[in-house]
C-alpha cells in the first residue's frame, strides 16, 4: 500500500492523471506474456527523464519497488510487481528523437514500439535489425532490457550488437550516460552493455541509441520440408558449416505444423516432419547464388519439397506458416509455456532429440519452434496449468531440457531473458561465485533493491 502522502507526492511529480490506482488498472498490470498474476500498488506514467529521477528519489527514499515495464510482452515474468510497488510504464514517452544518417545511427524513447522505428528508418534506405516476432507491440526500452533478438539473428546478431549509448536513471535518482553516437568508445567499463540483458534490475532506460544498417537491396526467400526431423535439423548445421550466413533460419516441427495445418494456415506436404524457412537478403547476385547453393543442399540432405519464392507475395505465402505459430498453438490447449535453450548450432540434432525423448518420457505434448541457425530453440509446451499433476511432468522436463543444454555449452536463454521463470536454473548455467559477482553489482547499482525485486538475482 502506497500512503495518501506519497501518493500526493507521486501525483505531484506527473500530474494527477497519471498516477494510476484505480482497481481495473491494477489488474491490466498485474501480468505479463508469462502466466502468473502480481498486483502492483500504483502505475505510474512518467513524461520525461527528470520526472523519472524524482520518482526514484521519492522511491529510494521511502524504500518503495519500482518495476520499469514497456508492453508486457516478455515471457520470463520480467515486468510484474512480484514483491509488490509500483510500475512505471513508458508509452508517454514513445518518441524517435532522432535520425541521423551520415552516422547512421537513431535515438529513441523508450516506449518507441521496434516496428515503429524500423518503419521510419526504412524511409531512409537503412533497417534496425533486431526483429523479435512481438516487433509489433513490444518497445525498445524492454527489448534493450532483455537484449530482445529474432529471425534475423543469425546475420545480425540481437539488441546488444546494435546498442551504442544509453541515457538511464539510477534506483538513487542520478542520471547517467553511457556511450554515445560513436561507433567505437572503449572507454571505461561498458555500462552500456551491462544494463543490456539487466531485466529492469539495474536502472531505468530513459533514451537508447542505436546502429542502424543499409537496408539490403535483395531478399530471398526458401522453405524445404522434410520427412525425417533430424534431417532437417543437420541441414541447418551443414548450411551454418559451409561458411553461407542467412539471414533467417527457421525450423518447425511437425507437431506445431500439425497444430498450424488444422488452424487453417497454410498447406504442406502431407508427410512433413519438419520444414524450414530460410531467407538471404543483400545484393541481387549473392543472394540468388546463395539461394541456389542452399535449395541444392537442402536436396542432398533429403528435402522433399523446396519451393523457392519469386515475388514478395510468395515470399508472404511462405512466411504464413511461421507466423501463425502463436495463434495456432493457442487454440489447442490453455497454455503454451514457450521456453527458449540454445545450444551450438553442431548441437542442435543432439538438442532436438532430446526435445521429443523427454515429451515421450513425460507424456507431454511439445512442439519445436526454433530461430535454428542460431541455435536458438523455442520448445513450445502445450499444457494447462491448472493440471497440478501435469505440471509437475512440465518441471521435470523443463529441468532435464536445460540440463542437457547446458552440458551441451548453451545456455537457459537465447533471447527471452530469466525473471522468475528460469531463475532456479542460474546455478546450472553459472557457479556461485559469478552469481554473487552479480549480486555484488546489483547491491553497488541499487543498496536499497527497491528495482524489480525478485527478479532472477
Ligand atoms: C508472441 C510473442 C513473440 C515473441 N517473440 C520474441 C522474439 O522473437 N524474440 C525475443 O527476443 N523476444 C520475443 N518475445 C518476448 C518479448 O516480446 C521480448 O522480450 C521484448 O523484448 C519485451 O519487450 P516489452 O516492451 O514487452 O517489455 P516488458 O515485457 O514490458 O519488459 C521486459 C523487461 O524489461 C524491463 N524494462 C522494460 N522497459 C524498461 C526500461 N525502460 N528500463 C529498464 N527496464 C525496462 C522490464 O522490467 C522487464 O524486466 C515474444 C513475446 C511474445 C508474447
């Protein structure tokens, strides 16, 4: 419960209107994309960087929780009030301040939604590569915060790669800037790249810089079936191994396909066990040559269609099964717990094996979904979380998958993040002494751990 006082104080700062406490608000923020509920306290909606600084003053002070959310989209319980307090959203401060194409960089608020800038900074022949499938809703501050990746990842890398500077408010209320519009600084630590992936822990994003690069003159687009699932998945290491980087490298498995075929998407082969969609963009010469190098391996590893795009239209037709994947799977159970391993690209035969032994094992039903060409797998876990007994199955495997995973040299998270969801796994993926290395730096960002309390530290 926040006091009439420090309400009154709260409203001071932003203005009555914004300060939300009203029931119905509480409960449209007591979630995120991943399934368990949190109430805050209040919702606030700042305005400007100095409102953002006298909050956390307020909040230091009087040992008030702060979580920083941007659209709720992340799947790792990341931006809920799990020990209670207050959520500052940021869809007021949603503006692209800046373009600038000689140094071919943009700065943005952090409720800038992804697909609003890579819509601007086409216009200017350049593309921000970082595409999460959520670019549509999801905005840049959360998508720095948990160092947000997606399709493109396997020739552009994710948020990290693109990040130059950053403006950010500390728990004590300070402003501090990191980088700048340079594309090389090695001065100092780089707080840059420490508050990326910091899940809201650390301090408060208030304006990101990132790289833009030139938006490729050509695209092309490919998807190949196949009839055996381990196939498939060694065709994507022998493409990653042959030296030729796509730009996107998707795998399917035939449960999901199965789920997208009945949801009345697109149509496949009726034998498909798997399907990859793969995509090359740059100059018009290399991405045909790459295109008919690829469709050529596909075959010799035992693809039974491979239909090659000729248009964009196409191109779309093709992109439809990957699309649907969300919806598709929702329909089929009441949940679906999308998890996020990632291994070596050589590991991913092992890894996808291992998927469908454990699904056997624990009677459960889990499809692949994977940006494969870098490793980076989606299991999707279709079950209902009110089925006490089937949930503890869930754990099981869950346990075991990130087990495996990890012996393999991944690691718990591609992309997504930890939170709440995959915290009981840090100490497999990292001794204790780099786990209290990293509590000693969020006590040194925030002695108060009034920041999203209860997060994976
Ligand atoms: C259907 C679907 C598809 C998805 N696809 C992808 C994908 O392809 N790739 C991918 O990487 N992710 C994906 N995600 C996950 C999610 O969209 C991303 O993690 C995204 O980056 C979250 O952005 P958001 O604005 O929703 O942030 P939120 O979910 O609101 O917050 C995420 C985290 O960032 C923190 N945070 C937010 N704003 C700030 C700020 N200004 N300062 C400090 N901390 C802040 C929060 O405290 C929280 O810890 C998907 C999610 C869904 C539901």
């Amino acid at each position: 419960m926040i006091s009439a006082s420090l309400t009154d104080e709260f409203r001071s700062i932003v203005g009555n209107e914004w300060f939300l406490d009203a029931p119905e608000d509480l409960a449209t923020y007591s979630y995120d994309a991943f399934w368990s509920e949190f109430r805050p306290d209040a919702v606030i909606v700042p305005g400007s960087t100095d409102e953002i600084s006298k909050i956390m003053g307020v909040a230091n002070r009087d040992r008030i929780n702060i979580i920083p959310r941007g659209a709720g989209t992340n799947i790792c319980g990341g931006s809920v009030a799990r020990k209670g307090g207050i959520i500052i959203a940021f869809h007021r401060m949603n503006k692209i301040l800046e373009i600038e194409t000689e140094s071919m960089c943009a700065v943005v608020q952090p409720g800038v939604v992804n697909a609003d800038l890579q819509k601007e900074v086409a216009q200017y022949g350049l593309m921000y590569p970082p595409d999460p499938a959520s670019m549509f809703v999801s905005t840049m501050g959360g998508n720095v915060a948990l160092t947000a990746g997606g399709p493109r990842g396997v020739k552009y890398g994710v948020t990290r790669d693109y990040l130059l500077g950053l403006e950010v408010v500390l728990p004590s209320g300070e402003v501090i800037r990191t980088g700048g519009k340079t594309l090389k600084n090695v001065s100092g630590y780089d707080l840059t790249r420490l508050m990326c992936g910091s899940e809201g822990t650390l301090g408060i994003i208030t304006e990101i810089t990132v790289r833009l690069v030139p938006l490729a003159p050509a695209r092309s687009t490919l998807q190949a079936i196949f009839s055996d699932l381990d196939d498939a998945a060694k065709t994507v290491s022998a493409i990653i191994g042959s030296g030729i980087v796509p730009t996107t490298l998707e795998l399917i498995d035939r449960v999901v396909l199965d789920v997208i075929r009945d949801y009345g998407g697109a149509q496949f082969y009726e034998g498909a066990e798997a399907l990859l969609l793969i995509e090359m963009d740059g100059e018009a010469v290399l991405v045909e040559g790459q295109g008919e190098r690829i469709e050529k391996f596909c075959k010799e590893k035992g693809a039974v269609v491979v239909e090659r795009a000729s248009t964009p239209e196409e191109a779309e037709k093709l992109w439809q099964a990957r699309r649907s994947v969300f919806g598709a799977v929702a329909r089929l159970r009441p949940n679906c717990i999308v998890e996020d391993a990632t291994v070596p690209v050589k590991r991913l035969p092992e890894i996808i094996r291992k998927i469908v032994e454990l699904a056997d094992k624990y009677r459960l039903k889990i499809g692949v979904l994977a940006h494969a060409g870098d490793g980076n797998l989606h299991p999707l876990i279709m079950t209902d979380l009110r089925d006490k007994e089937e949930m503890a199955r869930v754990d099981k495997a869950l346990e075991e998958m990130y087990e495996a995973t990890i012996a393999m040299g991944g690691t718990l998270s591609g992309e997504h993040g930890i939170g709440i969801a995959k915290d009981r796994f840090m100490a497999m993926e990292f001794g204790q002494s780099a786990i209290e290395l990293m509590r000693r730096i969020k006590r040194a960002f925030d002695p108060n751990n009034i920041l999203n309390p209860g997060s994976f530290l």
